[in-house]
C-alpha cells in the first residue's frame, strides 16, 4: 500500500498535472488567466507533430520479424478499444455523437506516463520485458484516435457529405495529417537528421505540455457544469471501462506470446487514456465535444486509479495465465 501510494504521489506531483490543476483553479476563482486561441491551436499541432515525429522514430529501431504479431495485436486494439468504448458511452450513458467519440479517442489511445509506471512496477519487482513495448507505445497513440473521428462522422455526417468526402475529411484532418505525417517523418529519417530536431521536438514537449495543460484546465473547468445529470456512471465508466480494456489486453497479449512483464505492460497500456496525443487531437477535429467530461474521466479519475489500483489488478490477472 505504501508503495502504491508513493507511485501515486510521485505521478500526479509532476508540473504537467499540476498546471492542469492550476488552470482548474484559476477559472474557479475567475481568474482573467486566458491563453490565445491561436497560441493554444499552435500548442496543439506542435503536440501532435511531436508525438509522431517520436513513434516513427521508435518504431524504425525496431526489426520487422521481431515486432510483427505485437503490432498487429496493437493494431486490433487500437480498433476493438474505441469501438467499444463508444458503443457503452452511447447505449449506457447516453451520450451524444461527440462526447461519446472524445471518450472513445481518449480510452482506446495511451498515457505514456501510466506506460513508465507499470514499467517502474515491473523493474521493481525485477521482472523483464520486451524491448520493443515502447514501439507498441507509440504505434497505439494514434490508431483509437482516427477511428474515434471516423465513427463521430459516421453517427452524424454533414448534411453535404457523402461517404467518400467523409473519410477525406477525416484523413486529411489536421489531428490525422500531423500524427500519422510526423509518425512516416521519423520513421523514414535518419538517426543523424532525427537529432538535429530533437531539441525542439524532444527537449521543449514537456515544457509546451505544461502550457496546454494549463489551457485545457481552464477549459475544462468552465464546462464541468455540462456534465451528464447522472455523472455517477461517468465515475463508474472510468473506473470499470480500464479494467475491461486490460483484460481484454491480458488475452490479446498472451495470444500473441508475450512474456509476463510485456503481458502486463500490454494490459496496462490498454487500461490507460490519454491526456496528450487525444486532447490534443480532439480539440482539433471534435471542438463541439465537453473537455469537462472526457478530461475529467482521462485525468481526473482513470489516470490516479489506474496508478493505485489499476495496475496492481492487472497484474495479478495476468500471473494466472503466466504462473511463475
């Protein structure tokens, strides 16, 4: 329990959830704290780029033979986890087309900080790994997101669109066009060019994601009081749904042969929401959508439990299929 609470205190204390918390606060208090719209729209497709750039490059370090079955495990789920997710904010919560879709982007991508949790879990208990996970890391960012935009544009096309422009509209989006760009950016560029970026790109992230956070706090403070009236099952939803996420992680990674330890990061990877790659991304193609709901889920509930409870439960469900 001490441990757990310490993996907790040492997760949540960091100035990317801080500055979210602060930006909470400062529109509690009515603040005059804003940040221009075009500043945060930059923020945003700096964020996004990023985060490509980052994948693509983990993913070139990576043999094919090695990585292929995990990659089409992750591929599955990048799939199975928004689809779900939507289809149980839709027909049990009751929400709408674009709160149901933000939720869906959120839960089926990944929080790298839950990633280096689980893996300060694992290292703590000396259990390996395989070396690749954080491939798999990146290769599940932006999968959930794509569909996530996909399925909000199928439940509610626009009145002059057929299907064809519906999906060039979602494929040459913004969101769309600076992860999966920025992921063929770093994937096809050399380690020697791949450097020359990597202090904008690598050394500032944390810093701009403090910025965004903090805006995103404000925002999402000014529309807690558009929470669904039974905001109860939104609590229940981020409590339950990363449990049924990591189960269905737990099966699909040892499927495909992983060891305990990358059986359990696998699990735990598809129990964590984003609050980086989705929110960023989600602001951009889905603005109608309630950042009061889908961050208060991702952050404000799923994030801290999953690093409590989340990942303890994950990983003795996973010991039942890997006795050691």
């Amino acid at each position: 329990m001490t441990q757990a609470l310490e993996l907790l205190q040492s997760n949540l204390l960091t100035p990317v959830v801080l500055a979210f918390v602060l930006g909470a606060i400062a529109h509690t208090v009515r603040s005059d704290l804003r940040i221009p719209e075009s500043l945060f729209t930059a923020l945003s497709i700096y964020l996004l780029l990023a985060i490509g750039l980052k994948g693509g490059h983990e993913l070139s370090k990576v043999g094919f033979g090695e990585i292929w079955k995990p990659a089409l495990a992750t591929l599955a789920l990048g799939v199975l986890v928004p689809c779900l997710c939507y289809a149980v904010t839709r027909h049990l919560l009751r929400l709408g087309v674009s709160d149901a879709a933000a939720l869906a982007a959120h839960y089926g991508s990944v929080s790298a900080v839950t990633f280096a949790a689980v893996v300060a879990f694992l290292d703590s208990r000396s259990i390996t790994y395989e070396g690749y996970m954080p491939a798999l890391l990146a290769m599940l960012e932006i999968p959930a997101i794509v569909v996530a935009i996909v399925l909000a544009r199928v439940a509610a096309p626009r009145a002059d669109s057929h299907l064809g422009v519906m999906f060039h509209e979602v494929l040459t989006g913004r969101s769309v066009v600076l992860l999966v760009g920025g992921l063929i950016i770093g994937f096809v560029c050399s380690e020697s060019s791949y450097a020359k970026v990597t202090p904008m790109f690598k050394d500032l992230f944390y810093g701009i994601l403090v910025l965004f956070m903090l805006e995103m706090g404000l925002i999402a403070a000014s529309r807690l009081g558009k929470l669904p009236e039974r905001a109860w099952t939104l609590v229940l939803f981020a409590i339950a749904m990363p449990l049924v996420n990591g189960t269905i992680g737990i099966f699909i990674g040892h499927f495909v042969g992983l060891s305990l330890g990358g059986n359990v990061t696998f699990a735990v990877m598809a129990a964590s929401a984003s609050y980086i790659a989705a929110p960023a991304a989600v602001r951009i193609a889905l603005p109608e959508a309630n950042p009061g709901i889908y961050l208060t889920a991702a952050i404000g509930i799923t994030f801290p439990f999953n690093l409590a409870m989340g990942i303890p439960i994950l990983f003795s469900l996973t010991r039942l299929l890997h006795p050691l």
